[in-house]
C-alpha cells in the first residue's frame, strides 16, 4: 500500500496546530502559576484545598495513617488549618447535625459526638481581627467586640443591660430580663433570704445563664457560681460568659441528668431560665434536687412564679415543692426561694405528682449520660455531714478534708497527702517552670485530671477559676472537690468538651495517656492526637499548657506538640516529688489564617 500524499501547506497546518496546543498549555500553567501565588485567587482555591484535605480525612483509614505520622514524629508539617468558617465549632453541639435530631425534651440541643474517625483533624483558627483577650478583672466589664462579632444579643437584650456595643469593645451593665437594673441590686435583695455573705455558701449552679452578669456579681460574695446554657439563637451566651472571665460551660436540661454529682451546690439559680420544671411528672425538678445540697437553697425568677395567665403552672410548682417538704422562704413578686429539707426525705407521701423515691440500687453520682429518672434520689444516711449549715464555711472547708472521702480506701491520709503533694508542685511551677500563675495573664484554669481537686487547691490565692474535670471512667471523686468548695464536672477525653474554642489560659493535666486508656488495659480507646488537638481548641492564643507524665509519654506528646503548632519545653520534675515524671510546658502561638 502507498503512502497518502498530502500538499506540504497541510502538513505544515497540523504541525503548527499540535506545537500550538503545546504552547498554549505550557503559558496557561505559567498564568496560573502567578494567579496562585500573587492574587486572592490562590487564597480562595487553597481555602478549597484545606476543606477537600479535611474532608479526605473521613477515611478512616487515611485518617489514621496521619495519626501514626504525627505519633511518630514522621509528619513534618503543621496539621492543617480548619476552614474560617469554624471559629466556634463545638464538635458535639454542631446546630447543623443537631437539627435533625428529635425535639422532645430538646433531646437535639444536648450532646451528640461525631465518631472519633469522622472528626476533621485540623486545627480551630481564630476569627479574623482576633486580639489577646481583656485581662481580668476588668475583662468582667469589657470584651472585645472583634473576639466575637456577634451582636444579636446588645441589638435584643441592651435595653436589659445585658451587653452593648460600644466602639472596639462590648460592654456589660450587669443586667438580665428579671434584673435589668442590675445582678448587684438583684442579689441584694435575696440577702434578705438567704445568708449569701459570710461564707455559708460557696458553690451555686446558674441554669439558662444569658452572659452570666450573675454569676460575675456573685464571685464578690466568694460564691463561685458554674453558669450554663445551651447553643441557641442567641449566640454564644457561654462563649461571652468565659470571655469575660465566669466559670461557664455548655449545657442542656432535657433527657440527661446534667454532669455533676449527687449534693454538689449550696445554691440553684434559675433567672428567667424557662426550663419547665414540673413537665414530665416534676421530672427537672427532680433533677435539680439530686444536685442541690440538703439545706441548700432553690432561687427562681420569671415564669412561672405570679406569673400572668401562668396560675397552673405556678401552682404546679409549688405543689412538687411542698411534695418534696421545701421550706418556702419568701416569695418576692417575681422571685420564690425555697429551702431544701436537711436529712431522709419526707417521701414516700401523699403527693399529686406520684414522686417516689428511687431504689436503693440507684446511685445518683452517676451522672454521665445517665438519663433523667423519675424518681426522688435518696439522701444518704450521713447527709447531714455535708449539709449547708454543717459543712465548714469557706474558706475552712477547702482544706478540711471532707466527709465523703471516708468512701474511699484510707481516704483521709489520701486526701492530706494530695494536698501536700500539690502546694509543692504549684509553688515550683511558679518559682522553676516560669508560669504567669498569680498574674492578670491567667484566668480561665482547666485541671483535665483533677482527682481531689488538689491543684486548684493550691491556686485557691490567685485570681482564677478552675473546671475541675474528673474523667468518666475513674473513681469519683467530683462530689470532695464540689465539698471543697470547687466546680468542676464529668467528661470522657475521648469525645471533645462543652465549650467554645479559645476558652481557657491554662490547661493542667497529670497523666495524660491514662485519660485514653481503657481502666486496668493497656490499650488506648482513643489516641494523643485527637485529644491534642482538642486541648488546642479550647486553649487561647498564647495559652499555656502544662502536662505531667513519663518521660516516654512526654517525649511523644513533645512530637505532637509540633503538629499543633505549640512551642514546647521539657523540664524535670519538682526535686521532692518521687517518681518517673517529666513535664511538658508549652504555649499555644497566635496563628491566623492567610
């Protein structure tokens, strides 16, 4: 077969449009080389890039490849940011997965944890114009306004004296719907009831806080006050609360027993909460008396209490009330306190509400989602050890070690022994180790493995607040740390916590590879890197981390403070102390998006 032959002219035309192709290729890389690098498109695409990164991570076994790299010390990288539309995620109050969820009993605004493999692994970035938060005391009065832009609260609630926006900052009057006046004036008033000044009273629970001006007014009668409220459409009511300086997390009374232990508060406080607390056969009013100290004191403001067209309701409440034996203190307008009774409640009685006590078998420390009952926790039979009125007043009670340490094996040398152990490390801490401990830098404490609360024990002097955190699968000790005179709550560190990012200046934890493992096991439930990279959401900007553990174990969290972007130092223990222990000293760097 001959060949075809074609006129030179369209020989020469399919060359040129080959060599065309060719070129036109090679300058539109070039053109897209310098649109990357010198203009916003290569933001905008490397934005798509971090979110198509993150979004590959949901492959489990990808996922957890990178977790064996940064483990090892093999990934040399940073992880990667999370997308700047994530500056307040909360993994486990997510609104968008959350939503679909059912309503009854605002099941769907409590807790609900993505899967460990299904959580991005990449790091909170702050809002952009982010700066160093307010200082306390005066962050108590003012924030700045670009930490969170968020100003649906001052535009609904300024005439209340909730917050204002006033230029760079957000002010707080001090106000609230049932005290717009102001928290001062409102509490003066419950002095007339309630021995608030001089110590009886030490720990309180503010439920459906707002931005927590109560609790804040409260910390000037030493009355240390654990605010909550759910994420809601007012905007991050908790993350303002913990901005200006008030111990608060996220929290929602709906299918669960909230997580604190049995007796834990001298005082409830709900102002305007508009929690329905005789729904569900008196099923939260109930929940709130498990966790109120016998002869503490229950403090509600607003509905339904002479409330107009709320005659039922508010005759409910007082009817679950007397079933209960509370003693009515007073009933000013709006406002009714009630006294709970000291020693075995009056129940079984006769009652409208059929409450009855629940059995023996129930123990009403467990409080990790354990759902509601409905039924009347027992009070033990040594109540009246840690009654109001019979528990040392603060500050005796801090180190008086309390009763309900009997519960455990040689609980009282333990007990001393721990709070010696822990003024000995905090004073090297500041002396040896360089910490802003004392100064106006630290507010906001986190101790992830608290035991007997002893660390914040030993800061009881300096201007903080801790979230005393005793994890889920340990003995607990919760309810010696609320008889101290401490807050603090139950969390598992395999799920992340209830709060905003960039909440804390502190974060203590001794022992931190026991916080993963399965009680009496040597295998891990969870792993460093995750619980790392949660300890970077909720720490701020030039936050301090301090960890205590092995030499191995700190050598490895040392790797992993890399991939966080923390620096970090590693230091020996105090000379006193006993043991194989290092400690690791790290400060979260202030990093923005591009």
């Amino acid at each position: 077969m001959g060949h075809l032959n074609l006129p030179a002219s369209k020989r020469n035309a399919r060359q040129w449009k080959l060599l065309d192709i060719v070129s036109a290729t090679f300058f539109g890389l070039v053109l897209l080389f310098f649109l990357l690098v010198f203009t916003p498109l290569g933001d905008s695409l490397a934005a798509s890039g971090r979110q198509a990164l993150l979004m590959s991570t949901s492959d489990p076994r990808q996922r957890q490849r990178l977790v064996a790299l940064i483990e090892a010390g093999h990934h040399q990288k940073p992880i990667e940011a999370c997308p700047a539309d994530s500056v307040d995620h909360m993994p486990c109050e997510d609104p968008r997965l959350n939503s679909q969820l059912s309503r009854e009993m605002n099941f769907y605004r409590e807790r609900h944890c993505p899967l460990p493999d299904e959580t991005p692994l990449c790091l909170i970035p702050p809002p952009e114009g982010y700066k160093i938060p307010v200082r306390w005391p005066d962050s108590l009065d003012k924030i700045w306004h670009a930490n969170m832009p968020y100003n649906k609260i001052a535009d609904r609630k300024g005439h209340q004296g909730w917050m204002k926006e006033s230029g760079e900052y957000f002010t707080f009057p001090g106000g609230g719907t049932m005290f717009a006046d102001g928290a001062d004036k409102y509490i003066d008033k419950l002095k007339q009831y309630i021995p608030i000044s001089g110590g009886t009273l030490r720990t309180a629970l503010d439920m459906g806080c707002g931005v927590a001006s109560f609790g804040g007014s409260m910390l000037a009668e030493k009355i240390l006050t654990l605010s909550f409220a759910p994420r809601d459409s007012h905007k991050a009511q908790i993350q303002f609360a913990v901005e200006r300086g008030i111990p608060a997390f996220v929290a929602m009374l709906g299918t669960r027993r909230l997580p604190f232990p049995a007796s834990s508060f001298d005082f409830v406080h709900c102002s305007r909460c508009l929690i329905p607390f005789t729904a569900y056969n008196a099923t939260y009013f109930i929940e709130v008396d498990r966790l109120l100290r016998p002869g503490g004191y229950l403090v509600i403001s607003g509905p339904p209490v002479q409330w107009p067209k709320q005659d039922k309701e508010w005759a409910d409440l007082q009817g679950v009330a007397r079933a209960l034996c509370y003693e009515l203190i007073a009933v000013d307008g709006n406002t009714v306190i009630w006294k709970k009774p000291v020693g075995e409640s009056c129940l079984p009685n006769q009652n409208e509400f059929g409450l009855e006590l629940c059995d023996e078998s129930d123990d009403p420390n467990y409080a990790w989602y354990f759902k509601l009952k409905k039924c009347v926790s027992r009070t033990s039979s040594v109540s009246g050890e840690y009654a109001v009125g019979t528990i040392p007043k603060w500050p005796e009670r801090l180190t008086k070690a309390p009763f309900r340490a009997l519960a455990l094996k040689n609980g009282y040398d333990v007990f001393e022994a721990d709070s010696r152990r822990w003024r000995r490390r905090v004073a090297y801490y500041k002396k040896s180790l360089d910490l802003k401990l004392g100064t106006p830098a630290i507010r906001n404490v986190m101790d992830m493995n608290a035991f007997f609360g002893g660390f914040a024990a030993a800061l009881a002097s300096d201007p903080v607040w801790v979230m005393n955190v005793v994890p889920a699968r340990k003995p607990s000790t919760l309810s010696l740390i609320y008889d101290r005179g401490f807050i603090g709550v139950y969390h598992d560190w395999c799920e992340p916590f209830s709060t905003y990012p960039r909440t804390y200046d502190l974060i203590h934890v001794a022992g931190i590879e026991s916080l993963i493992k399965n009680p009496g096991s040597s295998k891990n439930r969870c792993n460093l890197v995750d619980l790392m990279v949660e300890m970077d959401r909720m720490l701020r900007p030039e936050g301090t981390v301090v960890i205590r553990d092995s030499p191995e174990v700190i050598d490895k969290v040392s790797r992993i403070a890399n991939s966080v972007r923390w620096t970090a130092a590693i230091h020996d223990k105090e000379p006193e102390s006993s043991g194989r222990e290092k400690i690791l000293v790290a400060r979260r760097n202030f990093w923005k998006l591009p």
